[in-house]
C-alpha cells in the first residue's frame, strides 16, 4: 500500500523527470542501453525529487552533511533521504536502490537492501529492456525475498516499499508510460501495479 510520501514522491518524481534536461538523459540512456548514463540520470532525478519534498538527500555525488558522519552513500544504499529534525542520528524517512544490473538476483539484492532499513519510504528502482520480463521479475521478487520474510515478517513493515521499474519497451510514452510502478502488499506478499 502506498502511504502519503509514497504517492508525493511518486508525482513529484514524474514532474521532475519531464525536465527538459533529464527527460533527454533518461531517453537518451534507455534508447542507447546505457545503463550507467541511466543511473547517473536517475540519481539526479531521486535528489531533485527529495530536495522538493523538503528532505535532505545523500547519493553517489551528493554529499550530506546532515549527521555527524558526512557521507556520499550511508549503509551502501544509493540513496537516503531524511526529514527535518532535532536529533542528530535520526532515521531515515526514504532509502532507495537505483539498480542498474539485468541480473534478477541483484535486483533481488536491492529489495533485501531497502527492505533491511527502517524507513517510511523503501524504493527499488530498476531497468528491463522489454515490458514483458516484467512479470517475471515480480514473481522472482516474491518468491526469493519477500515470501523469505514469512507473513509474521511482512506485516511488522512500517511504511511503504515501491519497485519501479524503467523499461525501454514503453520509452516512446515517456515518463507515465517508461516508469511501471508497484507497491508491497504486505498482506498477500505481492506487489501490485499502481
């Protein structure tokens, strides 16, 4: 289920990639197959995106200096995002992984990532050539990691956990078309398209 922030990054998101510069580095990486270009474009996408949402960002390039200890990445996530506040070593309120490898088992990597982190926002984004590899792809997700975490463990997740998925196949209806979003129904262990 998608909470408050999930739906605000969600449509924040897809302003900030229709941005002249970015949508033409998004197109441009995902017609070439570029997928480092794609990373890079998409890191700058979740900073902007996080910056508009009044939180404060680290990522590869993007240095914070929010916590006592200045870092580009913290926990090696490509991102973290965290709201205002007094404390601090405070929590996060969003973590993200930006997966660039093919490979089901590194996305499935990614998930377990975000999924380890206390967070209100947990984001996998990743890349498939074609539209149709990606049903395959949930179905790996749910069987390999989420199913792992039994029921008992799904329903103790706060918060929400967003895959998003780039896909070259729809590129020529970009954003709302190039970005496939799901949500983790932590109640059946699927995710299902938003």
């Amino acid at each position: 289920m998608v909470d408050a922030l999930g739906a605000r990054f969600r449509e924040t998101f897809f302003a900030v990639i229709q941005e002249d510069e970015l949508a033409r580095a998004l197109k441009q990486a995902a017609s070439d197959a570029n997928l480092g270009a794609w990373t890079r474009a998409l890191t700058e996408a979740a900073i902007r995106t996080c910056s508009r949402l009044g939180l404060m960002a680290s990522a590869k390039g993007h240095k914070l200096e929010l916590l006592p200890i200045h870092r580009n990445e913290y926990l090696a996530l490509d991102v973290m995002a965290f709201s205002e506040g007094e404390k601090r070593w405070r929590f996060p309120a969003a973590v993200m992984e930006l997966e660039n490898s093919a490979r089901d088992d590194q996305i499935a990597y990614s998930l377990w990532k975000v999924l380890s982190v206390r967070a209100e926002l947990r984001i996998v984004f990743c890349y498939r050539r074609n539209g149709e590899e990606i049903p395959a792809l949930l179905r790996h997700l749910r069987e390999e990691v989420i199913e792992a975490m039994g029921l008992a463990g799904r329903v103790k997740l706060d918060g929400a956990t967003l895959l998003v998925v780039g896909s070259r196949s729809e590129s020529g209806t970009f954003p709302f078309g190039y970005f496939g979003w799901w949500s983790l129904d932590t109640n059946t262990g699927r995710f299902e398209r938003l």
